[in-house]
C-alpha cells in the first residue's frame, strides 16, 4: 500500500497512537488502513468414500490436484462459500456437512477452513479455474502432487477419522519447513 | 474505496473480465483491490466452571459485557489471536483449548472463532478496552446485556454442551433479525 484508498495521499507506515502494530496511515484525511488475514474455504466433496479433486489451471501450483476452495467473499456465509468454491470449480453439487479442518497459514496471512460434503450427484466437471476433476480411492490420491499443504493435512485427517469411525474438528497451524 | 493504494489513480466499481462479482479497479496501474471478510477471535475463558467477561470501554456496545477477541492481525496464528486478545482486553493469561464456535455474520462481513481456554491464574485486570472483567457463574451471565448475538450464541453452547457433558465445535450464521 503507497496511497490513502480514501483521498490519494501517499500513506506513511507507523505505529498509531494507542496501537501496538505499525499501520498504513494517512496523514492527510486520518485514515488507519488495517490489514488482515483472508478466509479460503473448500469442501471435501465424499461420493461413497471417494473424494473429488480438482487440478489446478492457475498459478500458483498449476497442475497440481487440490480440494476446491477459494477466498471467502463479502456478504456470503462460510458455508456459502464452501457451496460457491466447488460449484465454480469443479461443476460440482453438494450437501455441506460440519466443518472439518481449520489451518492457519500466517506467512501468507491466510486461514483455510474446509467442511465436510455429499456429493449430490456426478454430473461434475472442470471450472475455469481447473484442467480436471475427478473421485480418487484413499489408494489412489496423488499425495506427491498436491498443491498446498492444508489440502494434504485435510486429506489426512479425513481417511484417519474414517478409520477410526468419527469425524472430528481439526486446528493445526502450517509454517514454513 | 476511492482511490488506488498502489497508484492513487481513481478507481472505479465493476466486475473484471473473467470475475462475477464487481471490484474496485484501477484503471491507471491495472490493480483489482479485493475486499474479503475479516477474522473476529476470541476465548471462552473458564475458571472452575465460571466464565471470564469484559465490559466493553469503546464503541460499539460500549457498557456490554463480551467474552475477549478481536481482529486477527497479519503474521498471527488463530490461536496466537485468541491468546493476544485474551491478554491485551481481560489481562488474563490462558490455555488454550480447541475452537468451539465459527460463527458467520455476513452483514458486516465477519467471521467469529471462538476457542475454549483455562484460565491459569485470577491475576486478570481490564486493558485499555474494557471496563471491568469479572467471572460469573451461568446464573449470573448478564444475558440482557451481551454485547454481540456471537458471543450470546457461545456462552449458550457452552452451558449446554457442558450440561450434556461434551463439549463439541458450533458453526452458525448470524443474520439480521
């Protein structure tokens, strides 16, 4: 950030009186401009114990398979999102179940939030944002192509609690290896 | 928004090519600017079955009684959120448990996480923020006088999953009334 979102000004980067943390702050019209970390929230779309996966057509990790997800938006819910995310990325309709799996990713600034899902049918196929989709086996997953670490964690943890029989809540935080 | 924070151009609200929904855009340097839903986090802090609370000394709600949290900051963990906001408005040092709520409220572009915490000692006092801090026992919570329907929603959730003897993960929408 260089310029005032509110007036144009060129901002300056300091510690706000009564603040602890350095802001970008306009010393022509007063603004603070706050910075914060962004929601990504997927799914774990299950058609009978297989679960659907995308492979991305964008960068970053073009290629490689993820669960679909993406950034949360203004005026919608969590589930919302989670609904929006695997219908624009991989065609796909699904009941939401709970919420399964929350990372925080501070060195992106980024929290991922994945729920549980049905698929409603397989009347699936690729978004703009994907080259394919497709329903592996736990045998099958392709674990040295996944793109991001939160969707290895979550996949992880979902075959792990199949196992034993319950599906719980899982908080982990990824940082840098 | 009214101007470009890379470039201070004006910028205008449409949706880019290839989006679905309208952004602000820059037409001089060619940036989107983004505006995602920011991460409110906080404890249920508990000593021997009561429950810590925070009168609020600002706006809004000022004169409520909250549970502690706050906006996640960029380069934190949830968890370190939780602990940060417990410290900075109750002075209360903790342990934390796991999430116990997520509760969207998409009207002012929110998600709440709340986590279940032990507090290690009474040495607590209010920050800058708060009025007063004080334990209550369910009896006593001041449940006219809540600040936030979030925070109302957890304290509820956790008498009664304490009731039923499991304490489990509560996720939610907040809409208006």
């Amino acid at each position: 950030m260089k310029f005032c979102s509110n007036c144009g000004a060129p901002v300056a980067r300091r510690v706000p009186p009564g603040d602890s943390l350095p802001r970008f702050v306009c010393d022509h019209c007063g603004d603070i401009h706050y910075q914060n970390p962004k929601l990504v929230i997927g799914a774990v779309p299950e058609w009978h114990g297989q679960l659907l996966l995308c492979r991305r057509a964008i960068e970053p990790r073009y290629g490689y398979w993820t669960l679909p997800a993406g950034f949360m938006e203004n005026d919608e819910t969590a589930g919302q999102a989670a609904l929006r995310e695997t219908l624009e990325e991989a065609g796909a309709r699904v009941e939401l179940a709970a919420p399964f799996s929350m990372l925080s990713v501070p060195h992106v600034n980024q929290v991922h939030v994945f729920y549980r899902a049905r698929l409603l049918d397989l009347e699936f196929r690729p978004g703009a944002e994907s080259l394919e989709v497709a329903l592996f086996e736990e045998a099958g997953i392709p674990w040295k192509e996944i793109a991001f670490r939160t969707v290895g964690l979550t996949l992880r943890h979902w075959f792990a609690d199949r196992r034993s029989g319950v599906f719980g809540f899982h908080a982990e935080d990824v940082v840098p290896r």
